[in-house]
C-alpha cells in the first residue's frame, strides 16, 4: 500500500521503494527517491492525525451537568405547553418550579467548569 504523505500518490501509483526495487533485483528508477521526511505541514509520514491524538469524549460535560439542563427544558415545556392549553397556572407554576430546580442543581454542581 502506498504511503499516502509520500509525494506522487496524488497522481496515481507511488512510486517504488528503493528497498522493494533492489530486493526484486531491478536498478532503482530515476524516478524513486531516497527515504526522507517531507514537508507537508506539520504533519510527517507516520505522524498521528489531531483526531488520534486525544482521548476526546464525544460529548463534554459532566452527566450532573446533562441532568440540570434536562430539568431546565423539561420545566420550559410544561410552563409553555400550559399556557398553550388553556392557562393552567398550577401547571404553569410547576414549570416556573422545575426550570428554578434545574438552575439550583446546575449552580450548585459549577455547571461553568464544565466546558473545555
């Protein structure tokens, strides 16, 4: 398989390595060059990828953290979808007093140190 930072892959087939040539016996070609690191921006043939190099979670942000803004929008949709239906103020008030809940909870477990 070709190395795909090696110069010449972008065309079509690298060219051969100077080991495979002279283990098959052949001269080398004019064409092959000899084992260097190339400059390819800061990336070098072996080099890791930034996406390998990180154990990045793919979601940030503590599960207390998730739990308080779920209670947030959860008490934002009863609140709402009481005052859609009819103005049911004891469920409207319900709402007011889930999404203070999921505030308290997000204060008190330092929500803001979360992002990163």
């Amino acid at each position: 398989m070709a190395n795909q930072a090696d110069p010449g892959t972008t065309m079509g087939s690298a060219a051969p390595d100077s080991a495979e040539v002279q283990a098959a016996g052949e001269s080398a070609p004019a064409t092959a060059m000899p084992d260097q690191a190339y400059d390819v921006g800061e990336l070098t043939p072996g080099a890791l990828l930034p996406s390998q190099m990180g154990g990045y979670e793919a979601f940030h942000g503590r599960k207390i953290s998730w739990v308080a803004i779920s209670i947030v929008i959860v008490g934002f949709l009863v609140g709402g979808l009481a005052l859609i239906f009819g103005s049911i103020w004891w469920l409207f008030w319900t709402g007011v007093g889930l999404a203070v809940l999921g505030l308290l909870i997000a204060v008190g477990s330092n929500i803001f140190e979360d992002w990163y």
